[in-house]
C-alpha cells in the first residue's frame, strides 16, 4: 500500500476506431506545494509524471501535430513554461524520471497553450477523450493542479 509520500501508478485507456490507446504513469499530488516553477521547473524536460517515465501507447498508426507516429510505446515528456509548453513523444519509453531523455529520440514535439482550470485538481491525471463524435480523433489530457494539457491525435 502506498505511504503519503508516494506516487500512486495509475493508467487511462480508450478505444479510438480500431486503435486503443494506453497511458501509465506516475500520480504525485498537489499536498500543499508549489507545483509550477517550483516542485516541476519551468523550462526543463519533465517526465510528466512521477518516478518512471510517462508511457503512451497506441496499437495502431497516428497522426499528431501532421506528423505520422508508429504503432507503439513512448515516453511523454513536456517542457512546462508560463505561458507555453512543448509536448513530446519520445522513443525511450523505459527510463526513470529524465535522467536517460535525449531529444534525438524525440518522435514529435508540439506546443501547446496550457489552459487554467477553475478548481485545483489534487493528483495528477491523465485522461483519454474522444474529440466530437469522430471515433478517429482523439486526446491525450493530462489535469494537474489549475492547468489543463490537451495533446490531440488522430488515426492514421
């Protein structure tokens, strides 16, 4: 059983079409700490997570940002900065913290606008969500204190 000071694992799933997407990861809460710019460095690769790696996989082809992604695992990182930050899918999907992160393994980059949640979410999460009705769109949301990271992904 997990004591307070750990990061429970925790997963999220869906099925997009015929392609299922998994995500497993570390949950670190709030517990009264700064988080942004504090407990997560702005400007600095963050595994997005706790402890391992982030991992994201996707059972079949996807486009993101235009760009084509294998079927497959990686590791999500992100670059936190105040007013932008920079989603990355990474090849190196088994690694602790950043400690192995190298950009040349990088599979695609892309900047998001983070959004500002009206209520403080004490663990953090990630979601997997449909985009309208379409069942080959969909995100990869990550809710962590008062902001809010949509990653949008579509079937190849």
């Amino acid at each position: 059983e997990c004591e307070r000071s750990c990061s429970p694992v925790r997963t999220a799933m869906a099925n997009f079409g015929s392609n299922y997407v998994h995500i497993q990861y570390g949950s670190p809460g709030v517990k009264g700490r700064t988080i942004w710019g504090g407990l997560v460095a702005y400007d600095q690769v963050w595994v997005t997570g706790a402890h391992q790696a982030t991992s994201v996989m996707f059972s079949s082809d996807v486009v993101i940002n235009e760009t084509h992604i294998a079927a497959g695992k990686y590791a999500l990182f992100t670059i936190p900065g105040k007013d932008k930050w920079i989603v990355i899918l990474n090849k190196n999907w088994e690694q602790h913290l950043a400690d192995e992160y190298s950009e040349k393994d990088d599979v695609v980059r892309i900047k998001i606008t983070p959004e500002t949640l009206p209520q403080e979410v004490q663990r953090l999460t990630y979601l997997v969500e449909k985009i309208d009705a379409d069942v080959d769109k969909g995100s990869i949301v990550m809710l962590w204190e008062r902001i809010k990271i949509v990653l949008p992904f579509r079937n190849q």
